[in-house]
C-alpha cells in the first residue's frame, strides 16, 4: 500500500498560533515581479537610487572608524538615548509633543507592531482595521490569534459612522475590543489620508468605547503639497500610540523603527524587546543618527517629494490614458500606492498570472483583507519604476484589463459579494 506522505512532518507539533502564519500576496510575487522583463507595480520600495549613496558611504566609513568600537558593540532594548531625542524632533513636525523616555526604538516599525499585539492580544480579542488595511499588519494579528474586524474606508479615509456602528454591534456581543490599527496619512493600500474632521471624530469615537488607538505613519512626511498633516498622536497622547520610520524617509536596510507609547506601555515593550532580540542593531542605530545630525535629510526629503510626486501623476495620468471604462482609482495626495477597483465580474486574483505571462505585477486586492475580499480590487505602487516603466506597465495591465472583459463579456464570469470597503472615485472625477 502506498503510504502518503505529508508535506511537512512537523504539523502536528507546531502552537495552535502557528496556523495563521501564511506568505503574504506581496512576497509571493517578488520571485516573478523582480525579473527584469517584468514591469513591477507590485511592491512598495522605496527608491533610494535617490540617496547621495556616495555620501551615505563616506558617512558610514567615518562612523566606523570615529566610533566602532561603539557602533559594534551590544545596545539597550530601548534604543540610543540621542537618536530617540532626533525621532522627537521629526515627530514635531507632525505637532507630536514625545519625551524621547516614551520612545523605543524597533527593527523598523513591523516590529512595533508586532510587539504591540503581543503585549495587548489574546487569542479571540478583537483588533479593528481599516477595509482595506496593510497585509504586514493583518499578518501580524493572524499569528497572533486576533479576531480581526474591518471597518470601510472611503475616499476621505476611515468612515467615523462605520467606526461607531461596528464598536456598538461589538459591545452589544460582549467582544472585546484591544485597539484600532490604521493609516491615516497616504494609507497603505488605498493611498487616501484621514481628514482633519474626521481624525478628532475618530478619536472621539475611541476614547468613548474605550479603545486604543495605534496610529502607523511611515509615509507622513511624504505628501505632495503643503505641510505635514496633524498626527492623531498630536491631540490624543494618552490614547494613541504612535509608530515611525526611516524606511521610507532614509533606507530601509537599516531597520529602524520606533514607537512613542504612553510610559507604562513602552515599559511593557522594552521587556518584549528584550525577550525577542536582546538589543538592536547599535550600527543602525548610529547610523541612523550620524545621518540625521550632519546630512540635509530634511533636504532629502523634500527630493524623495518631488520624485514620488512625478511618479504619482505619470500612472495617474496613464490611467485616465489607457484604462477601460467601470475601472475607477483613488488619487493619493502622498506615499506610494494607487488602489483600484475592476469593472464588475473581474477577479484581481486570478487575473494576476495572466498579468504575469503579459510582463506587468501588481498586488491582488485580497491580501489586504482578513476574510478574502477585495478580489475587485488591486494596489498599484509607483514609488519605485522609473516613469517610462509606469506607463508601459500601465498600458500592459489595461491591455489585460481589456481581455478579462473580453472574457466576462463572453462567458458571463461573475465576482464573489464584496464587503464595503473603500469607495474609488471614477476617472471623471476628483
């Protein structure tokens, strides 16, 4: 008799949390994405070809041989005392009022995040999320067990009245309810920003249901006109935890990251750090800082703007060109993705090898959902191709756009019911 051999051997000894650990939509696709025949709409890198790599290096060598033995040597779970003092200082920009005793210092802010929901979630708790929401995040709160509930989102970000609805239905069900993760500024995926009436109504709503609030701003820096939006963390420092990071404002290689807690909480987190990875990396961190004391970041940034910027209007502008009517998008005002939303009956997900075989990546909507929705959906990134590579991907995937309806129109394919999530404005409209 044959006997069947299970694919992993290990199966019925891993912790019953181990079964939410699944590859995310977007690290599933770096394999075929990264060929250089492929036009890659996919991830969200940023492009730091930008940075005065020559500078950077002459910087680092400096740093090596001014402060090695430091730089190379074991550092404290909470992160360098001065560079917590500059993260202060960029949070300022924001109207954010941190003690750098309140801030820790994390491998990039993923583990932030991470450590968050290990100190706050037990299996079945309830985390609230944005419709659509950061896949790393939902990731997170599956290894975690959470019960992850998500609120719609519209082109004004999230809806305050949707917020208030689902908290009562919880309540009313007895579920608990540990915190609200969201994006307010150039959400990740959606790309739309949280307006100002919105962010005090959403803190309003929290505070009287008694919910945290965990504020991620990686792209808060990165808007395209005018100053930096308010932080929630601004008006709110007692309910809202706030976390930051140089990955796309510097590099990401480095990993750092932070997260400004009330003080009791960052206590718990400095313990959690500890327990996971003893101290970060001393190197990054003075690097991090050596960058930020004596480079014209600030300067930088306002390149890195100018570029994403650019590159935002060219695949908006390809878009309005080249995609087929019942295709809407959402017009970010910063960060690095464009979500957009099908004609009705066509399916992101299982277009997206045939979007392959015809050179062009991008990320299938349901990878930011918990439930797997989103299939009508799907986030475009243009922070990292250069221009003429975001037209000829664009005019790639309309060209596949155009077949699925070929298809739908022939064979009658239909989608599965979708749950509320963003609203993507039509091509006609602002």
């Amino acid at each position: 008799m044959h006997q069947h051999t299970r694919t992993d051997p290990y199966s019925d000894r891993y912790a019953a949390r181990a079964a939410g650990m699944v590859a995310s939509e977007i690290r599933a696709l770096f394999a075929v994405a990264s060929r250089p025949e492929v036009v890659s709409l996919a991830g969200g890198m940023p492009y730091v070809a930008a940075l005065p790599l020559d500078i950077v290096g002459d910087m680092l060598g400096d740093l090596t041989q001014r402060r090695g033995a430091e730089a190379l040597q074991y550092a404290s779970a909470q992160g360098d005392p001065d560079l917590r003092a500059r993260i202060c200082d960029v949070m300022a920009m924001e109207g954010v009022q941190g003690s750098p005793d309140d801030v820790i210092v994390t491998v990039g802010s993923q583990q932030a995040l991470d450590l968050l929901t290990r100190i706050f979630v037990d299996p079945g708790d309830v985390v609230l999320a944005e419709a659509p929401s950061y896949v790393g995040a939902l990731g997170t709160f599956a290894m975690y067990q959470a019960d992850v509930v998500q609120v719609a989102l519209d082109e004004h970000g999230l809806d305050p009245a949707a917020l208030r609805e689902t908290l009562e239905t919880l309540r009313r069900d007895g579920r608990r309810v540990k915190f609200l993760y969201t994006i307010p500024t150039f959400q990740n995926p959606a790309g739309v920003t949280l307006t100002a009436s919105r962010r005090a109504e959403i803190l309003a709503v929290c505070a009287s249901y008694g919910v945290l609030v965990i504020e991620d701003n990686p792209y808060g820096l990165l808007g395209f006109d005018g100053e930096p939006m308010r932080a929630l963390r601004a008006d709110d420092p007692d309910n809202v935890i706030y976390l930051g990071s140089f990955s796309k404002t510097f590099a990401p290689g480095f990993r750092i990251g932070w997260a400004l807690a009330p003080h009791a909480v960052r206590a718990k987190l400095v313990l959690a750090a500890e327990s996971a990875i003893l101290s970060h990396s001393s190197f990054s961190q003075f690097a991090v800082r050596e960058y930020l004391t004596t480079q014209p970041w600030m300067e930088q940034i306002k390149s890195f703007r100018e570029m994403y910027r650019d590159r935002r209007d060219t695949m908006l502008d390809a878009l309005a060109a080249t995609m087929p009517e019942g295709t809407s998008w959402t017009r970010p005002a910063g960060g690095f993705f464009v979500w957009l939303t099908l004609p009705e009956g066509l399916d992101s997900k299982a277009m997206a090898p045939r979007a392959i075989a015809n050179r062009v990546a991008y990320v299938p909507g349901t990878g930011f959902y918990a439930g797997g929705h989103g299939r009508r959906h799907m986030r475009l990134s243009y922070c990292y191709p250069e221009p003429d590579r975001i037209r000829e991907g664009v005019r790639r995937l309309a060209t596949v756009i155009e077949r699925e309806i070929e298809l739908r129109d022939t064979f009658g394919t239909s989608s599965a019911p979708e749950r509320p999530g963003v609203h993507t404005p039509g091509p006609d409209t602002a």
